[in-house]
C-alpha cells in the first residue's frame, strides 16, 4: 500500500472511498472526484464497521480512525474489490494530533491483509490540500460551501416543521440535484442552491420558542451522525434548535495557518502574497453563494475565520496549530455574537484537542454564565443522555420566556 499526497497519482478506473464525514459533503465530495474522471463512492458505517476498525487498532486512537479504517476494510471485504483498484481518502495534517498518522495507521493494517496494492490519498493542509489540483481544490471548494449553508438551511428549518420528516426529504432530494449538477461540465450550484432554498420554503412550519445551542468541537466527530450518535437529533428531540461550526472553517482556518508561517519563511513576499490571493477567492465563493440564500441564513452567517481565531487566541496561542483555537474561538462568537443559550463540544475520546478545549470551557462557562457541555464518543454507551437535563431546563426557560412577552 502507497500513500500519495497527489491526485493525479489515482490512475482512471480506480475508485475513491469517501469517508462519511457529514452526510451532504461527503455526498457532494465524491461527486467532485467524479467530476474529475474518478469513480467514487461514500463509505457506510455501521456498528460492524466500526467493529471491524476496532479489532484492527489498539484502543487508544480516537473514534474517527476504527470507523474509518474499519468502514474501509468492510467495503473491500463484503465485495471482494480489488485492492489494487482502491484508493481510501484520508486528508492528513501536521502538528502535535495524532490525526496525520492515521493513514500509516491505516497502511499497516491493510498490510496485514496483504493488501499492497491499496493506495491512500493523503492530502495534506500544510498547503492547503493542493494535492487535489488546481481543479479539484476550486470544485470541493465550491461543495464544502455549498453543503455548509445547505446544512445550515436545514438545521434552521427542522426544528420546526408541522410534518416530521419533510425538511429530511426535501434535503436528500436536493443533496441529489446538487451531486447531479456537481458532474455536469459547467455546474450551476447556485442554481441547485436557489432550489433547495425555495422548496424549503415551502415547508410547513410553526415557530416556536426553542432554545439555541451552539455545536463545536473535532470536525469528524462534531459532523458524523455515527460517530456522534446523532447528537444534533437528539438536541432537536429534546426541544433545541443547532447552529453548528461549518465545515468550511477549517479550510479557512489552514489557510490563515499557512499566512501567519509566512511571516518567518524564506520566501515572505511570494508566500504571503499568495496565502491572500486564496484567501480572497474562497470569501468571494462564500459570499457568492451566501446571496443566493441571504435571507434563510442572515441570522447565521459565518463569522471571519480571523475573528474566530482572535477569539480563540485569549485563551490558546494562534501558534498552536489545532482545532483547540477553532473550538474556543467560534464558541465564543456563539455566546457573544449569536446569543445561544447553551454551546456542545462533541469530541472523540482521547482527543488531544477536545481534552484541551473541554479544560478551557470550564473556565469560560463561568466567564459567560451558560451551560457548556463536552461530550466524549468512543463508540460505546450514550454519551448524549447528559444533554437531557440542561435541554430539559433550557426549554422550560425559553418557553417562560415568551410566554412574559
């Protein structure tokens, strides 16, 4: 097994495995590789995955890792691929996480397998992923943004809808429309954008006092529904509505990285000048697709990465390159700028990160005066019950609340 840090290393007729990060990127990011000429597809989870993963891995790695390796190994076994033929995308980081080992923890078990001929697609956000292309990195670009105010549409919309399950088959139906419109040779997302907009619209729904809640914390862990154990439903089945940190964020977040290591590489003018340039562009997507659905999402627009990070850096140096900033950061915009009465941090057990973060909050619940409440997944139990009694007193107060009015 080779890990490679270039796309056009994948050779035609390979198939991409996407892991199921978030339900509507993944979706749209393996039509971005087929969109490039690639096959791919998006990796099931289930309690056997994750135990395939499990039994592959010494217990101490966080969650993502088993369930990813372990969904990997699942789809090559049940169908009796081709390792060969197999390509397992696995974006890789540097820095103190563990994360940017998982793709030699990964080639060490499908070795043991004797699978040689599986190659790893490593990309790494040392520079920003440009081991996808010029190409490749403009189209997910367009995905991530377009998946995050999708996302957020729904988030904003099912927490009160009069039929349950309408907001659902209104996203899978447009989730599909966008992965179609995605592998056209001149994709119109804004269009499919603007559709899902208005057949959201069309919705019934009854508003309702609902307690807002802010979701942080590890990008995989916070994102995937498996790994997480649905913790945004749950938050909805027990009365609040979730404004969650966007995927998007995080790209964002690299590239202000790769800017503030400029400022002591050799080559300052050209780097720096070239961190802005990107940066530039991935704002203008983020507000060209913004316009489009401005009015179901201007109560929750995204903050500046910069400010996020600003934030953060009153408790966590912007030098310490992890998701620890990120979390702070952008739960205190939350607190400050977006009123939420209560903030999430969903993390994998083990993670350095999140322990980190969940350290600080201790300190900044007492600063703000609300309820912050880290939740730890490792694939075991139910972590999310100790969301019920906070949901349980933030509702009875919200619903006072309005009834003062």
């Amino acid at each position: 097994m080779v890990c490679i840090a270039d796309i056009r290393l994948v050779r035609r007729g390979d198939v991409i495995f996407v892991p199921p990060m978030e339900p509507i990127a993944a979706r749209l990011t393996a039509s971005v590789f087929r969109a490039l000429g690639y096959g791919a597809e998006v990796l099931a989870q289930t309690p056997e995955t994750l135990a395939a993963g499990l039994a592959c891995t010494s217990g101490g790695e966080c969650l993502p890792c088993p369930a990813t390796i372990g969904a990997m190994l699942t789809a090559i076994e049940t169908r009796g691929l081709d390792p060969a033929r197999v390509v397992f995308f696995m974006p890789s980081t540097c820095g103190p996480c563990r994360f940017g080992q998982y793709a030699t923890l990964a080639d060490m078990a499908f070795a043991r397998r004797g699978w040689d001929g599986v190659r790893i697609l490593a990309i790494n956000s040392e520079n920003s992923y440009g081991g996808l292309g010029t190409r490749g990195r403009m189209l997910l670009w367009h995905a991530v943004v377009v998946s995050d105010l999708m996302r957020k549409i729904a988030l904003k919309h099912r927490p009160y809808e009069d039929e349950p399950g309408a907001v659902d088959r209104v996203t899978e139906e447009w989730t599909e429309r966008a992965a179609e419109e995605i592998e056209k040779p001149a994709p119109d997302l804004a269009a499919a954008l603007r559709g899902y907009a208005a057949a959201m619209d069309a919705v019934p729904r009854t508003p309702r006092p609902k307690p807002k809640i802010g979701l942080v914390g590890e990008i995989y862990v916070r994102n995937d529904p498996f790994t997480n154990n649905g913790v945004i439903r749950v938050v909805e089945e027990l009365g609040g509505e979730v404004l969650a940190s966007s995927i998007g964020e995080w790209v964002l977040f690299c590239n202000a990285v790769e800017g503030f290591r400029t400022w002591t590489s050799g080559s300052f003018r050209r780097g720096r000048l070239m961190q802005r340039l990107e940066r530039a562009w991935f704002l203008s997507v983020e507000r060209k697709y913004a316009r489009v659905v401005r009015r179901l999402v201007a109560d929750r627009e995204e903050p500046d990465v910069l400010d996020v990070i600003a934030a953060g850096e009153r408790y966590v140096p912007k030098e310490f390159h992890t998701e620890t900033i990120l979390t702070i950061g952008r739960a205190l915009l939350f607190i400050t700028r977006d009123k939420v009465d209560a903030i999430v941090n969903a993390s994998p057990m083990f993670c350095m990160p999140g322990t980190i973060s969940a350290a600080l909050f201790a300190r900044i619940e007492k600063e703000h005066g609300i309820p912050i409440i880290s939740t730890f997944y490792d694939g075991s139990g139910d972590p999310n019950k100790t969301l019920a009694p906070y949901l349980h007193y933030l509702v009875e107060r919200a619903e006072t609340r309005a009834a003062a009015r």
